[in-house]
C-alpha cells in the first residue's frame, strides 16, 4: 500500500501542516511497515498557476507540465493508494499553491480519474477557517474520484499540547489503516457525481465534441457502467 500527501505550503518541513502529517504517517508506519509513504510540499514542488488556456480539457494533459515538476507529482498520485491533501489556512481557503496544484488537475474532475483511491483532508489554522478548508478538499477530491475517508483540521495549540496530537494522530492512524485492508465503496456523493459525469459526456458526444478528455473516458468504458459501485467493482 502506498500514501502520497502533499503539503501545499512554502514552509516546507517546518510548515505545521507539514509536521502534523508526518507524525500521522510515522504513526502508520509504526503499525503497518509494509506501507510507503511520500510527502511532497509546496516547497519542492513549487508548481506554476494554471493559465486558464483550456488545452488540458482538449488534450488531457496540461501544456505547462515541461516547465515545472507536476508530472512527477501526478505520477505518485496514480500510483498511490491514498491521496492527502493538506493546506494550511490562508484568508479563509486553502493556500495560493495548493490552489494552483487543484487548477493543474482540474481536468481529472471531468474523468473522474482517481476513482478507486482514498483519501484524506488536511487542514492546520490558528484561530478560524479550517472547516471551509477541509470542505473543500473533500469536495476536490471526490469530483475526481477518491473516496475521503478523514477530514482532519488541527489548530496551531493543538499541535503544541503533544497529549491532544498523539491522540489526534493514533486514531486517525488507525481508521486509515484498517480502510486501507478493505476495497473502496461507493458514497451517495460519488454516485451523483459519477451520473453527472456521464451526462455531460453523453451531451459531448451529441455535440460531435470529440476530446481526449471523451475518448478517455469511452476507452476506460465508463459509460457502460450504470453506477459508480458497478465502475468501482469492474
């Protein structure tokens, strides 16, 4: 089993997000050896803003991708079990760079591209915020698929009583692990958002919309599928 997070903050190893992520998975570690984890932050991988051009959604892949290191990033993506995304609180939302990481991917929400991976929302803040932060990486990464098992927001004196954090972090550790053991399942959510999806493309396909993003999604055969469990379960 392989976890990747990324830690949208230019802190790098000295970001708070950043510290509370890696005792988590130290603490997976611990229990499960057999698992592998990266962090990737901000820090190194400083990636570049999306430049609203639309290539992505004709093409499946961002033209930018050569000018900095988001192919690699989306490489451990795909070959990651769980996917964390953690951002401090930045004016009410998720950081600038997690933002522009969230923009480079955008057109995974249309294929749904990470169906069958968990993941997890991470949030870190001083005093307010961290709910709309933690919100909105859920919804994220269940457009594009995941399945969001934790949503987890921890302020800056709760990581500094180290009681509160190690039971922060053994139980959350511990609901990863044991959803880690089992396949992923089908949500409500994941269900609307899979119909949703096939109308769209359905509606592309009687417009003579002929993208990568469409031959995509008829290559993967989800249009056969007449639910998310039944793609989930293919």
């Amino acid at each position: 089993m392989k976890i990747l997070a990324y830690v949208g903050s230019m802190q790098g190893e000295e970001s708070r997000t950043y510290l509370y992520t890696k005792k988590l998975l130290d603490s997976i570690k611990i229990e499960e050896p057999k698992i592998e984890y990266k962090i990737f932050t901000a820090k190194d991988y400083n990636i570049l803003p999306c430049e609203g051009c639309g290539y992505c959604f004709k093409h499946n892949i961002c033209r930018q991708n050569e000018k900095d290191k988001m192919e690699d990033l989306l490489k451990n993506i795909l070959d990651a079990n769980l996917v964390i995304m953690g951002s401090p609180v930045y004016a009410h939302n998720v950081s600038g760079i997690m933002k522009n990481v969230i923009d480079r991917m955008s057109y995974w929400i249309h294929t749904m591209r990470l169906s069958g991976k968990y993941g997890m929302a991470i949030s870190t803040y001083e005093s307010n915020g961290e709910n709309i932060v933690i919100d909105y990486l859920d919804n994220v990464m269940s457009q594009m698929g995941i399945k969001v098992i934790e949503k987890m927001s921890i302020s800056s004196s709760e990581l500094a009583d180290i009681s509160v954090l190690d039971r922060s972090v053994y139980k959350t550790g511990v609901s990863i692990i044991e959803n880690l053991k089992s396949t992923v399942k089908t949500s409500e959510k994941l269900e609307d958002i899979f119909m949703s999806r096939k109308r769209m493309f359905k509606y592309y396909k009687q417009l003579g919309y002929d993208t990568e993003l469409s031959k995509y999604w008829e290559r993967e055969g989800r249009n056969k599928y007449i639910s998310f469990e039944e793609l989930l379960g293919k």
